[in-house]
C-alpha cells in the first residue's frame, strides 16, 4: 500500500487549486493515509457475489406533471437590477470576438 507524504499532498493541492499551510499538511497527510487504510480493509472483503449497484431505488423515470406559473413579472424581475433596458438585464460583455 502506497502511502501519502508531504510531496502528494503538494501534487493534490495543486492539482486541486488548493493552498494549505505548512502546519496543516501533517494533519491532512494522516487524515488521507487513514483514508487508504479504510480502502485496503474493504480491498479485503469477498464481494465475487456482491451484484453491483446502478441505482439507489426500483423506481424509473418518477416525473412530476410541469405547471406553469407565474411567479415574478419582467417588470418585477428587473426592479433590482443594477443595469438593464426596458426588457433585459445588462451585463458586461464577457467574449470577445477575434
């Protein structure tokens, strides 16, 4: 079993894009080798009979009828936006077309 020092911590926060302090890496490097320990232990179970889960309940496709409504107006949907026309929300642009 391979086990987890300071250098893969570094590799999964940065992988991650996570920062962690210095002082907080020995405390996550015994949380995730206790992590591996508790996968090994199930690696040692007989599950050659065990059929493999695909859904959580019996039930397929439970869908409920769509109702519409209306809940909020244009008008009142626009009331506080901090930039808008007299149909739409302004925003800034966010492509730009090269």
């Amino acid at each position: 079993m391979s086990k987890i020092d300071k250098d893969t911590v570094d590799r999964i926060a940065h992988l991650a894009r996570l920062e962690f302090a210095e002082t907080e890496k020995p405390e996550l490097i015994n949380k995730m080798n206790r992590m591996l320990e508790f996968v090994e232990k199930l690696n040692e179970l007989d599950t050659g009979r065990v059929e493999p889960l695909i859904y959580m309940c019996e039930e397929v496709n439970v869908l409920r009828d769509d109702v519409v409504i209306e809940s909020i107006t244009q008008k009142e949907a626009l009331l506080n936006a901090p930039k808008k026309d007299s149909d739409y929300f302004k925003v800034p642009k966010v492509v730009d077309r090269k």
